[in-house]
C-alpha cells in the first residue's frame, strides 16, 4: 500500500498526517495514535513505532504464555505429590544405630524404676534445698548491711548528719 502520509480530510485545508506500525504495517493518524510530540515528518520516518493493538497483542500472548508454563509446573508438583508420599516413607528408615539406642534408653529407664524409693530423713527434696539455699544467701546479705538509728530529717541537722557519716566510715576503715 502506498504511504498516505498526506491525504486531503474533510475539509481541503486540513492534511492528515499518517504514520505506519512497525509490526502489523497498518496506518494510522498521527492525532489517534496518543504521541505527544508535534508532527515532524523526517522524524516520523526515522521513528519505530508500535501501535496499541500490537502492544496489547503482545502482552497477551506473554500472559498466555505464562499461563501455560504455570499450569505445566502444577501438573508436574501434583505428580511429584503423589510419589512423594512413597520417597516421604522411604526416607524415615530407622537406621540400626537409632533402634539400639532406643533399646538402651528402655534398659536405663528399667533401672532407674527398679531402684529402692525409700528416702533417708536426711535427704531432702529439691524444693527443700532450694529453700535453704535462699535463706543462707539472705543470711549473707544482712551480714554486709548498715543500720543507722536517729539520724535527722530536716536540711538544719545536715552539719552533725555529715559529723556521724564521717565518723561511721572512719569506724568501717579501721
């Protein structure tokens, strides 16, 4: 088809200027095609351009070509899921070594069941010791505090506070 790039419209004063899909070789008006820079005709020959049909053309097929490759990796996984239950099972053999420790687990514990469960009264529970654990460490804590008795309250009795402070750690230093 011959290049239409000035047609008469309408009106006879108005041209039409057209310009060619690179893809599908179609011709269209420049005005319709949504291009934002003027009309200049040497530029437009030098220009590659792809009209929307052919965008959009594209993208779908993109799209479907994606829509493709996901239904294929579906199908594979959906076959994979049922041979891997069988690959799942294969894979939880216990090993001999395991099977033996199991059994000297059970030996102990056997044991441990059959010893005596008589206590000595000199024995004491855990919740026993920890009791008296608590109450030696408060013991030592005590040891190391200072009681002070009648020292003032009010800001006037502060010269003989600072008297009896240097006076208790004069006393702690010797």
């Amino acid at each position: 088809m011959a290049n239409p790039s000035k047609r008469r419209g309408a009106k006879d004063d108005e041209e039409i200027n057209w310009i060619q899909c690179g893809n599908c070789k179609a011709w269209l008006d420049y005005l319709t095609t949504g291009l934002t820079l003027p009309y200049v005709e040497k530029q437009v020959k030098k220009m590659q351009f792809t009209c929307k049909f052919c965008i959009q053309t594209s993208k779908v097929e993109q799209l479907t070509n994606e829509c493709t490759a996901l239904r294929e990796r579906v199908a594979k996984l959906e076959a994979e899921k049922t041979s891997g239950q069988q690959i799942l099972s294969d894979l939880v053999k216990v090993p001999d070594e395991i099977l033996e420790i199991k059994s000297n687990i059970t030996t102990l514990e056997d044991t441990c069941t059959n010893l005596p469960t008589s206590h000595s009264s000199s024995t004491l529970s855990p919740l026993q010791l920890r009791q008296a654990v608590d109450e030696a460490q408060e013991i030592e804590k005590r040891k190391l505090n200072l009681i002070a008795v009648g020292l003032p309250e009010k800001s006037r009795d502060m010269l003989r506070t600072n008297a009896v402070s240097t006076y208790l750690l004069t006393l702690l230093t010797s």
